[in-house]
C-alpha cells in the first residue's frame, strides 16, 4: 500500500517532458533538408573564412537579422531558393547547382539505359545457356559483371 501511495505521490509531482521526442520526430521528418542545410552551412562558413567577413558583415549585405545568419550557419533553417540566390550573389560561390534540362541529355540517359537492359539481358542468357543457372548482374559505364565473375562482352 505504502509504495502505491509513493507512486501516486510521484506521478503527480514528475514533470512529464515530451518537448525531445517532439524534436527528434521532427529531425527525423525534415532529415532531407536539413541533410541539404548543413552542407549549405558549411559552404557559407569557409567562404566567410576566406574572405574574413563575420556573419554581422553578411547579415548587413543581405539586409537580414544576425540572428538569421546565424540559424544559417548552424544549418538550422529551411533556405528559400530566394535567400540561396542572394547567399551565392553576396558570397560568390555556388551553392546549389541544377543541370540543365536538354533533350539531348535525356535522350542520352534513355539509349544508355536501353543498351544495358539489352547487353544483361544478352549476358544473362548466355549464362542461363552455359551453367544453367541465373546470375545477378551490375551494369555500370557499359562494363557487365556479376557475382560468378564472368565478365564476357556482348
């Protein structure tokens, strides 16, 4: 009876904090951008260092709160392509680099998928042919290889 009380007595007076599980829920929601944000903090923290400019300077160039600048560097903050593009521009360094859409490049991609579906398929043929049996195979820069090292050309 005494340790039942002594529970009751505990649970009214703990202090139940859900404050950590709340974060960590929400890095591991937001892991993608806050992946992409730290690697941005770090790209703004060495052009800072090499060019000996403090984060009051940048935040007096961007026209921004240090304490924004601050969240930057810390990779706190979920960038708009906005603060990017002004980042880049005061800094003069890339930050986010997005190729260049050309059918030509996609064209390219497909062919290259196309011709590598085929030379497995070949190989895996040949195999089935020769052993009997099917293997598993990684196509990577037109080379084919597989777990029983037979490396034939197509």
């Amino acid at each position: 009876m005494a340790v039942k009380n002594l529970i009751t007595k505990l649970n009214k007076v703990a202090i139940v904090d859900s404050t950590w599980q709340k974060k960590a829920q929400e890095r591991i929601d937001n892991k993608d951008w806050l992946k992409l944000s730290a690697q941005i903090a770090i790209r703004v923290l060495r052009s800072l260092r090499a060019k000996g400019w403090s984060q009051k300077k940048l935040a007096e160039i961007l026209g921004v709160s240090d304490q924004f600048i601050s969240k930057i560097v810390k990779g706190n903050v979920n960038l708009t392509l906005e603060t990017i593009s002004k980042l880049e521009s005061a800094l003069m360094i890339k930050l986010i680099d997005i190729p260049r859409y050309s059918v030509e490049t996609e064209l390219e991609n497909y062919i290259c998928s196309a011709v590598n579906e085929i030379r497995k398929s070949v190989v895996t043929e040949r195999i089935t042919q020769e052993y009997d049996t099917e293997a598993d195979f990684t196509c990577t820069a037109g080379k084919i290889a597989h777990d029983d090292n037979y490396n034939e050309a197509a």
